[in-house]
C-alpha cells in the first residue's frame, strides 16, 4: 500500500470515529447492542457498541472477508 493510500485511510477512520461519537446511534444495529458504521471509500466497516455514555468500538473489519470474525471480541452479554 503506497503512503498516499494508508493515510486516506487512515483519515477514514479518523472522520468515521469522529461521526461515530458525534452521532452514536444513528448507524444500524447488526446484533443486540452492536451497531455498524461502513466506511465510504474503503471495504471496512466499524463495529461498536454504546455503554453508560461512552462509545466502545469492538473491531475495524474488512467487509469481504471472514464475516463476523470480529464476533469473539464483542463482550458477553
């Protein structure tokens, strides 16, 4: 990956972070307290659940590969 690509994504996640925390429940719930933020311009999405006022993200997955990988990070529940 060329530098010019790593930080455009990089400030993707950035900028998606930042909405997240802006505007936690606005994204789409996928389980009981996750939600999912897609990133625009790269395969990625952003896992995340909202706690006592606070925004915990579980996992940055690329959205083609091993679905739900990202499942046994998630706290039980």
């Amino acid at each position: 990956m060329d530098a010019h690509l790593a930080s455009a994504f990089v400030g993707g996640i950035e900028r998606a972070v930042s909405e997240i925390v802006k505007h936690p429940r606005i994204w789409r719930k996928v389980d009981e307290d996750i939600r999912l933020y897609l990133l625009m311009r790269f395969p990625y999405g952003i896992y995340y659940l909202i706690e006592d006022g606070h925004v915990y993200i579980v996992a940055v997955a690329h959205m083609r590969r091993n679905p739900g990988y990202w499942l046994g990070r998630a706290p039980k529940r």
